[in-house]
C-alpha cells in the first residue's frame, strides 16, 4: 500500500518486509509504525514544551482532567484514575504531590460524604491553563503538514479504530460517561 509522496522510515522497514516475507500483509504496519513515531515524536516535544512548569510523571493529565470536568475543577479519586487509565496507587502518589505543591487540595466528596473529592486550588487552575495553551500550540506543530480537513479525516479515521475495539466506547454512567469496560 506505499503511500505516495517522498519516503519515511517506515516505508524503510515495509519494503525490507515486502523483500523477506512477500506473502505478509504488512499494510497494518504502516498504519501502526507511523502512529508510533508519531506518538515518540509527540512524547518528546511535550516533555520539551512543559518542562518549564516543572511537571513530573503524569502530573500535566491529572492537572489537566480537573480543568476539563469544568467547575468547581473538583473529581473524585476513582473519577480520575479511571479517566487516566491509571492505577489507584499511581494516581495517589501523584495526587499527594501535586497537593504538596500547593496545585490541588483534598476535599469532602459532595455527592459522598464518606469520601474525598479533589479540586483545583486557584494555583493549580492559573497553571494548567498556561500548561494548556502550550501543550495545543505544541500538538498543533506537530500537525503542521496537515491542513484542517486532513486533520479531521485523520481523526475520525482513528476513531473509527478505535472504537472498533474493547472499552473505547462511551456509556452513560449517571451524569457523566465512563469507558464501557475497564482495561
């Protein structure tokens, strides 16, 4: 399935196939070598781009969940782990530093008042949207060879992929929608 156009590495990698395994249908390979360069690619200009906020492992998607449940920027811990597809221990030890630095605080759970909830501090918000702006300009570079219309075909085929598999769909879960399974 070459696509046409100058050649990329993975071009590279399918023609070696092509020559040793003729029979392989290696067109899958394109689709998942470019989506793993690209994601290596994505990976490292994100880390380059929020270093100067000083984020560890992971903290950017827990800060950044929160903003996006909208106000009071406020989830439950099994909220987040579950929207992160993180474990429960993964999601404290990055909860108790972010509350360390100030960014989030540990509050009783509105809809429970048996456990806790976790919320912005005005902090966390200022930062995370500083944080945000940077991390779309940033996805946006990385996007630059595709026009508004490729962008989009690009996305709904993925999504079509993707929900082609186990637990990418959404379901109603009371007010919100959570995954249909859990991986």
């Amino acid at each position: 399935m070459m696509v046409p156009g100058p050649e990329d590495h993975v071009d590279l990698v399918v023609a070696q196939w092509r020559d040793e395994r003729p029979e392989l249908d290696v067109a899958s390979m394109e689709v998942f070598g470019r989506l793993a360069r690209l994601a290596k690619h994505c990976e490292r200009a994100r880390t380059e781009a929020l270093a100067p906020f000083g984020f560890k492992e992971g903290e950017f998607d827990v800060l950044a969940t929160l903003r996006r449940a909208g106000a009071p920027y406020e989830l439950s811990p099994t909220q987040l782990y579950r929207s992160l597809m993180l474990s429960s221990g993964a999601i404290t030890n990055r909860l108790m530093r972010l509350e360390q630095a100030g960014l989030v605080e540990r509050i009783p759970n509105p809809q429970d008042g048996r456990g806790m909830a976790v919320r912005l501090t005005r902090e966390g918000l200022a930062l995370i949207d500083r944080a945000v702006n940077v991390h779309v300009d940033t996805l946006n570079l990385l996007l630059g060879g595709l026009n508004r219309d490729d962008r989009t075909t690009l996305a709904s085929l993925l999504k079509r992929a993707l929900l082609a598999l186990p637990g990418e769909a959404l379901v109603p879960d009371g007010a919100r929608w959570e995954r249909g399974e859990r991986m």
